[in-house]
C-alpha cells in the first residue's frame, strides 16, 4: 500500500541551528515572506538532481545571508554585492562543485551591480537566485534600486520618483543585453500556479550549471509583508496588482540547448609548480622535517596570540607562520585588531599543521599567549585541555586558573625593556615558544625573520630577543 511521507528536502538541514543552544524547528523569517518558500524550491532541487553533496551556498548581506542555517551544502558568507566574484574563483577551483549565490535586491541590485554584471558577462558557469521584493528587507524598508516609482520606504516616505531616483531596475532585462548568459528568467511567488513556474525554472537554472551551459540566473518577485506594511495575505496580491506589471514574469533568455557542455579540468598545482611561478627553488626554500620530530603533544598547533596593538601580535604570529611554511608545513595566519591599531586590542590566529587546515580561524587554540590582563581573561577558557598559555607577567597580576593545560609565565616585556625596546617583547615570546615545544629550529626561525621584517637593521636584535626568551623557559 502506498504511502506519504511527509519530511524535509534533503537539501535542508535536519535542525536549524542558529547559535549554540538555540535549536529551532521552524525558519526565522517573518510570516508570509517569500524565502522560505524559495528555500524549499532549491532545497528540493539539490536532492532531486543529486547534488547536494557538492553544492556551495554563497550568501552575503541581507535576508540572504542566512542561507547557511537551513542548507546541508557547503556555505559562504561573503561582503555585501561580492557574492558573483567569490562565485567565480569557487568555480573555477572547484569546476566539479554547483555553485550558487542567492542574493537580495538592495545587494545584488546595488552594491554588487558590477559583480553581476561582469560575471554574466564572462558567462561564468554558476547559478544565481536573485529575490526581488522591491525594498532592504533586513535594515529597516529603505529604498532599494527595484523599489517602484512612487512605493514609500523608510527613505522614499514621499513614493520614489523618477526624476530625483531613476527608474527601478530591471536586472534580467539588463543582463539580456549581454551575449553570454545562457538562461535568464523572471518568476513570482504569489500563489500555486507561479510558486509551480518558480520550482521549474530553479530546475533548470541547476541543471543549467551541472550540463556546463554558462550563467543562469532566475530573479523571483518575493512578498515582503514586514517592511510592506501589509498582511501576508494581501502581499500576495500586492505583488500582482504592483510588481508583475513592471517585472512581467517570463524567460527572457534560454540559449541552453544551443550550447555545448563546457567541463573543465581541475588543474593539477602542487607545490614545485607554485614555486616555479614564484621563482623560487625547493631546496632554497625548504628544510625536510617531521611532525614527528616535535613532542606529540606539541604537534599542529592552534595558536592565539592576543595583546595591544603596538605589541608586536601580529607580526609574532607572521614569524611562526613563516618558518613553519620553510618546512613546507600548511601554515595559516589571521590578524584581527580594533579601528586603532595602536593602543586597541589586537589578535592574530595561526595553524601549522602537516595536514590540511580545513579553516584559519582558532576558536579553541592549544597555545595561549597573553600579552595583557584583558586578553588573558578572554581566551583563557578557550584553551584546549593539556594546551598551553604563555602569558606575560610584566603586565599580568594573577597566573591562569586552569589547571588542565601547561602554563608558563615569562616578564616578556620586561625582558624587551632590558634589550632596549618594549617593541622586541614579541620576538622574547618566540624564543619562549620554541624552547617549550621544540616545534621549529633556531636556524630556521633567523631566516624567517629576513622576510617579515622590512628594516634589516631590525634583525639582528630581534634575534637577540628570541635567544633571551628561549633562555628564559
């Protein structure tokens, strides 16, 4: 006997998690708005067509952005507009994968006009869902470049009007005008019949990109109650007595079946033919060591350097990045500072690992170092068991009050003052790092410091500050 089963598209995730401990079954978007149900449209798409598992969601500024809670597919957040450019270089490293960006009005619209318009020029082979709802959804009903001529927003309060706004942009009409798209269609969301007309094309935009036929992009008009002033239920009439008649609905371009499949090859860069663009040589560059040669508890650090800007964080971390690369470990560095540089706080994040790292943030690093007070109470609790914290106590009071991780307080600062300059604390840090965990060589730390610092005049005493902080641990 037949039966229904009635469950979420596999495209979806099984719970939407928006932050930890908040689980919800249901979407955050408000009643009656149009992308939960172009949400659904795709979600179903991905299963159906069997690609799912290969898929990335590009999201950026707006309503958009929160695509990454509902889809099981990878996710990128990108800035506002760049989501077509971020799209591009997805796609071409990753020619195997469906890439699809799915923007709002005021981003695709506006900020990101050019990112669009060069990548359907191009005829990027990426897919597109671009939701029109005529206004900025998420930042309080502005105007937007789709808002209609005398539609009132929270800056158009008088109607938008042609001579002081221009008309509203019709984006696929724009796109047409180029030779390179292969599929451009506008459709609605306002009742069965064109939510039907809506899943078809969305269909078809992804089949579009898994046959290698170039651009695609579908624009869906979406209700937009919130920010309408309007019930969910008139918004659906609102988008047929308001939007069709200036977006009329239809394809506008659809040259798929005169196109041949386009399908190309993953190109094949490893690390001699990186350093033959570079110009450099292997065995310049390069010392051949093992993990295995550092204490195992000391292997693949996380690391998090925290302080003040004027520290010297950040460039503490570009030292070990770089002589943990002349191994020809991975290596990734990460800074992160408030809008003054010196006298704000300031971080930087760094991974050295012998296998792949699969991101550059460290949320739970296994070595701490502290620079100050404030950044030692902050990062503390994020240290992993048995890690490490370096902190310095020249500027900190109190030790750690962990006692499932190695901790190891140095006066770095105080050690810089006697070398001459409270600038040299970094480099004090870094001997102190590599006499702990044995984790990079002397020899190999003095030729990294020949490439991250500029004045060489500089060099040698920063050499001197890591041999005081090594003899200090």
């Amino acid at each position: 006997m037949a039966k229904d089963i009635l469950r979420k598209p596999g495209g979806f995730m099984d719970t939407f998690v928006y932050k930890p401990g908040h689980d919800k079954k249901n979407t955050h978007y408000c009643p009656g708005c149009g992308h939960g149900i172009l949400h659904k449209l795709i979600a179903e798409a991905l299963e159906d067509l069997g690609v799912a598992d290969r898929t990335i969601m590009i999201s950026p500024v707006g309503c958009s952005v929160f695509v990454y809670y509902y889809f099981a597919t990878g996710n990128i957040q990108v800035a506002h507009g760049r989501a077509p450019a971020v799209a591009t270089g997805l796609k071409r490293a990753n020619p195997d994968s469906i890439v699809i960006s799915y923007q709002g009005d005021g981003d695709l619209a506006a900020i990101g006009g050019n990112n669009i318009l060069q990548a359907a020029n191009r005829g990027e082979n990426i897919t597109v869902f671009f939701v029109n709802n005529a206004i900025y959804g998420m930042t309080g009903g502005q105007m937007a470049p789709t808002t209609l001529v005398g539609q009132k927003t929270m800056t158009s309060p008088y109607g938008r009007s042609v001579e002081n706004e221009g008309h509203p942009i019709k984006i696929v009409e724009l796109l047409n005008a180029l030779e390179s798209p292969a599929y451009l269609e506008r459709t609605t969301l306002e009742d069965s019949k064109n939510i039907a007309k809506t899943r078809k094309a969305v269909r078809k935009a992804i089949q579009c990109q898994i046959d290698g036929k170039g651009f695609s992009l579908v624009e869906v008009l979406a209700m937009c109650p919130s920010q309408w002033r309007v019930s969910p239920v008139e918004s659906k009439k609102w988008i047929t007595d308001n939007m069709v008649p200036y977006f009329t609905p239809g394809v506008k371009r659809d040259v798929i079946d005169e196109r041949e499949g386009y399908y190309p090859e993953r190109p094949e860069i490893g690390s001699e033919t990186i350093l033959e663009l570079l110009g450099l040589r292997k065995e310049k560059l390069f010392r051949d060591r093992s993990m295995s040669d550092v204490p195992e508890k000391y292997r693949n650090p996380q690391i998090k350097v925290a302080g003040f800007g004027g520290q010297g964080v950040l460039l503490l971390g570009q030292t070990l990045a770089e002589a943990g690369m002349r191994y020809g470990w991975n290596v990734s560095w990460i800074p992160s500072y408030g809008p003054e540089m010196r006298g704000g706080t300031a971080n930087c994040q760094v991974n050295i690992s012998e296998g792949p790292i699969g991101s550059p943030v460290v949320d739970f690093p296994t070595i701490l170092v502290a620079l100050n007070k404030p950044s030692l109470d902050k990062f503390e609790e994020s240290v992993q068991p048995g890690g490490i914290i370096f902190y310095n106590t020249s500027m900190i009071d109190r030790k750690p009050a962990r006692t499932d991780v190695e901790v190891i307080g140095v006066p770095f600062s105080e050690i810089a003052d006697e070398l001459g300059n409270l600038r040299f604390a970094n480099m004090v840090v870094v001997g102190s790092i590599l006499a702990k965990t044995k984790l990079i060589e002397m020899d190999i730390v003095k030729d990294a410091l020949a490439e991250v610092i500029h004045h060489k005049k500089f060099i040698e005493p920063n050499i001197v500050a890591i041999e005081r902080g090594a003899s200090a641990v």
